[in-house]
C-alpha cells in the first residue's frame, strides 16, 4: 500500500517502510533520510536545491534554542566528510553546487557539478554508516530536469 502526504517530515509520525522524496529542498533531503534512518526504513530520494542548507544553518547556529522552524540535521552528514571540511567549508559547497541552470553561485558548471556531488555523497555515506547498502545514480530521461540525482538506500532490516 502506499500513501502520501505533503507536509513536513518532521511532522510524519506514521510508521512505514520505504520513504520516497522527490525534490526535496535544501535541508528537506536531509530531513527526509533522517526519518527514514529513525524508522529502519530504505529510501528514494530525488535532492533539489542545496543552498537553502546554509541558510538554516546560520539561522539555526543564531538561535542557539533551534526551534522547529530550523533544521537539527548536524552538517557535513558523514564522518567522513565532517573529518575533511570544516561547517564553513561545506555551506560553500553547498551554495556552489546549488544550481537550476547548470552554473552554481561563484563557479562554473563543471564546479557546480562537483559540489553537488560531494554533497550527494556525503549524505550517501551518512547511509553507508548505518549500514545501508547505498545507490547514487540519474533518473531517465536526463532532460527532464537539471535537478536529476537520485540517491537510493536500502535499509540493513530489508537486506535478510
């Protein structure tokens, strides 16, 4: 059976299986994969914009009570990267690689690219790290958006 809803993940309080979000902006992909972690359960996720993120942040790392209106996702996601890039570093990856037309803020396309990338992989590690066994790839056809990543985890409870 599936069921949707549209409202914020953080108000989802249903149990399910698999969790499925698609265009899910800034701090929103992030948000989504964190209720999945929560419930044990795999996910699709179709990331859209990325520098929303930095504007949580700052907004969040402001109001040191961070309410709900700001997101408690702990930036870089994984280990990994939270070992190489400091928070400053990553929000500029994150505001560069925020693109819609191929140019993200401050470089080129192919520098877009990469930094969306490492994004991407970043929160496919956080995945890893969990023990997901974990996809990053494109939807089909390529022209149906710029915003075309998809990032695929399946849970350690559905691999039995």
């Amino acid at each position: 059976n599936v069921t949707a809803k549209l409202i914020s993940c953080n108000d989802f309080k249903e149990e399910f299986d698999v969790g499925l979000g698609v265009h899910l902006c800034g701090e929103g992909t992030d948000e989504a994969v964190v209720k999945c972690f929560d419930k044990q359960a795999s996910f699709l996720i179709v990331p859209c914009c990325l520098g929303k993120i930095s504007k949580v942040v700052v907004k969040g790392l402001d109001n040191l009570d961070l309410s709900d209106q700001y997101s408690a996702v702990d930036y870089p996601r994984s280990q990994w990267l939270k070992g190489e890039l400091e928070l400053e570093s990553y929000l500029r990856y994150t505001r560069l690689g925020d693109y819609s037309d191929g140019n993200g803020e401050g470089g080129s396309n192919v520098d877009a690219v990469l930094a969306k990338k490492l994004i991407d992989v970043d929160r496919g590690k956080v995945a890893e790290e969990k023990g997901y066994d974990l996809s990053i790839g494109k939807y089909h056809p390529l022209e149906a958006s710029v915003k075309n990543d998809v990032i695929c985890g399946i849970s350690p409870n559905h691999n039995a």
